[in-house]
C-alpha cells in the first residue's frame, strides 16, 4: 500500500510526480512498514526456535499473552525508531535536483539529491538501525544455529524432514528479505548498478510481502491439494 501505487503511476506515466511532504511521508510509512518486518522475523524465529529445541514447554512460554507483548514491542519500536531518521533526512539542504532515480522516495537515493555533507546524517541512521535491524539479524542467526544443531540429533531421516519444514517457510521468508536488504543497504551503490539496486529493492518491498501468504500456506494440507488439483487439471488439460 505504500510502494505500489505511486511505482504503478511512475510506470504507466513514464514518471510521476509527489510533493517533498508526500515523499518524506511515504518514507516514514515505509520505515515502520520494514522494520516492523523485520522485529516480527525475529519473534517468529524465536517461535520456530521454541518449537523445535523445547517443545514440552512451548505452549506454557509462547502463551497468547506473550504473543501480544511481543507485536506490541515490535510496534512501539517501529514507530519509535523511524522518525530519528525521516527527520534527519527531511531537514537536509536540497539544491535545484528534484528527480529520484527511483520508483519510491527511499532513503539513500533522497540523501544524494542533497547538496550537504551527508557523513553525519549517514552516522546516524546507520547507528539508529543497529537495534532494528542488526541486532534482529544476529538473534536470527542464533535461533537457527540453535535449530540446526537441535535438527541434527534427530536420528531418523522423516524426523529431520519434520522438524526442518516447521521452519522452512519463515526460513525462506528470512532469506528473501535479508538477502535483498543486506544487498542493497550494505554493498556499496558504485558496485552495484542503479537498474540492480532497483530490482533488489522491488524484491523486498513488493514481491516478499506479494509471496509472503503462499509461502506460509503451502505447508497447509488444504493448500497442497488445491495445489495438486490445479497440477492435475493442467496436465490433462495438455494431453
């Protein structure tokens, strides 16, 4: 809701046009939207993480209590984080450019436009995103360090093959979204051309949160026999 609609209209009309206050709000939204993203990536690998290495108890700790707790962290952090750097960037100096060579008002491309020293500003949002989405990524990779290690006790091939597809999709969801993220934020932009930052960031805006439901349907039995049904009727369809 807050990248497609303006990325529709600038591919339909060629380019669109949006007030700096429209910008510096889509900006905002956009913030909380993937920080949100990635707080609620860690709580679910926190889950995955209860389920698989201390499932006796997993229903008396990952209680609905709980559950609420950590969504309303999640929010609150978001919404309290997110400002720190919009501000920063809304209160930089812009010259006479005005063109985003972009399809959303994103952070980086927003700050080249400005004809001040940047080196701070960047300090800044680099050290405020350090406990949004840092910290996330390391608890990430310890719950799956924790998971795999657990995963490799099991004996039995079937009970591997279990314990590995109750966390395959968060899995793939995780690698997805911090792939492109990392790829975009971390590797510098002169390595990188701007038609590949482009489509990287259409990866983590549009097609993640596009694919996110069938991701984590498809271990549903309901949604593996429409699936099936939809192969079937196809293949018959081509005899």
């Amino acid at each position: 809701m807050v990248i497609v609609p303006i990325l529709l209209r600038t591919v339909i009309n060629e380019g669109a046009k949006i007030p700096f206050i429209g910008c510096i709000v889509q900006l905002y939204f956009f913030g909380i939207s993937e920080t949100l993203q990635c707080l609620l990536l860690t709580v679910m690998s926190y889950d995955r993480y209860l389920a698989i290495c201390n499932p006796l108890c997993y229903s008396s700790i990952m209680s609905h209590r709980l559950c609420v707790k950590f969504i309303v962290i999640s929010w609150l952090l978001s919404l309290s984080s997110t400002p720190v750097t919009v501000v920063t960037a809304a209160t930089q100096e812009f010259c006479n450019q005005n063109t985003i060579n972009h399809f959303f008002c994103d952070l980086f491309p927003l700050l080249e436009l400005s004809c001040s020293d940047t080196f701070l500003t960047l300090l800044l949002i680099m050290i405020s995103s350090v406990p949004v989405i840092l910290f996330p990524f390391i608890l990430i990779i310890g719950s799956y360090i924790c998971i795999a290690h657990e995963i490799l006790k099991i004996k039995s091939n079937i009970g591997r093959q279990k314990a590995f597809s109750t966390c395959s999709s968060h899995l793939a969801v995780v690698s997805i979204f911090y792939g492109s993220l990392i790829v975009t934020y971390v590797v510098p932009t002169r390595n990188q051309s701007q038609t590949i930052g482009k489509l990287l960031s259409l990866l983590y805006t549009v097609v993640t949160p596009f694919i996110n439901p069938m991701i984590y349907s498809l271990r549903s039995t309901d949604m593996k026999n429409v699936l099936k049904k939809v192969y079937n009727e196809k293949c018959n369809y081509q005899i």
